[in-house]
C-alpha cells in the first residue's frame, strides 16, 4: 500500500511505532523492495503501515535514530510479552498436570490424612517419597 501526502500531515503525535516485521519487506511509502525488515506504525484510528526507517522518520517527523530506538523498544517489550505468555502456559500446564496426580493419587491412596501438604499425606500412606509415586504414576500411563 502506498501512502499519500495526507498521511504525512497528520504529524509526528499521530503514529505509534509497533515494532518490526520480517514478513513485509517493501516499503509502503517509498515502494522500496527487499528491505532486511520493516517498521510497523500505527494510527490511532487503527491503520498500519510498513515502511523503511527513513521513510518512517520522515512520516512521524522524527529523527531516524530516535525511531529505530522507539522500535526497538516495541520489540523487547512484544518479546517480553511473549515470554510471560508462554511462562503463564506452561505454569498452567504444570498445575493440570498437579492435579490429575492428585486425582490419581487419591484414587490409589484413599487413606492418605489430611495435610497441609496434600503430597506429604500421600507419601505417609504409600510408605514411598513423593518423586517415587511420580514414577510411579508416570509408569501407570499418566492417566
């Protein structure tokens, strides 16, 4: 998508800089090809534009440096998002995981008492520790 000269009248307080993109290697406003990446800006209104930093400097009214540490700092902060997202799935993952050994294990051990430590009370009545009845109900197929 090329621009038109009336996005850049809508000054530098009017585009967001979102980061950068491998997947879109043109730049939007100039037409340049096989650019190594794009600068991804954003309008309040909701529309994108990919575009080289030169470009993208001269489109918010910025210096290019300025820009390019702007964007960087979109990235560290998409990247860090990401990294809580899949840290949030993995913990959520691992407490389904808790609970279907709870499952098992009071199936196997009714008579285990009530701790304060759930894992405590199961080694008690097993006579086992608690990494040997995760073996052993990682060897009864996890079910």
């Amino acid at each position: 998508m090329m621009v038109s000269k009336a996005y850049f009248e809508k000054g530098a307080d009017r585009w967001f800089i979102r980061g950068s993109s491998d997947e879109v290697t043109t730049c939007g406003i100039c037409g340049r090809s096989e650019l190594k990446g794009t600068m991804v800006l954003e309008t309040p209104d909701g529309e994108t534009i990919y575009c080289g930093s030169d470009c993208g400097a001269r489109l918010a009214g910025k210096p290019a440096a300025a820009l390019r540490k702007e964007q960087k700092a979109a990235d560290d902060r998409k990247k860090d998002e990401e990294r809580k997202a899949r840290a949030a799935a993995q913990a959520a993952a691992a407490g389904d995981e808790e609970a279907k050994i709870m499952f098992w294990l009071r199936s196997q051990y009714p008579q285990a008492k009530a701790t304060r430590d759930p894992r405590d009370g199961f080694a008690e009545a097993s006579g086992k520790s608690w990494f040997q009845l995760r073996k052993d109900w990682a060897a009864a197929g996890k079910p």
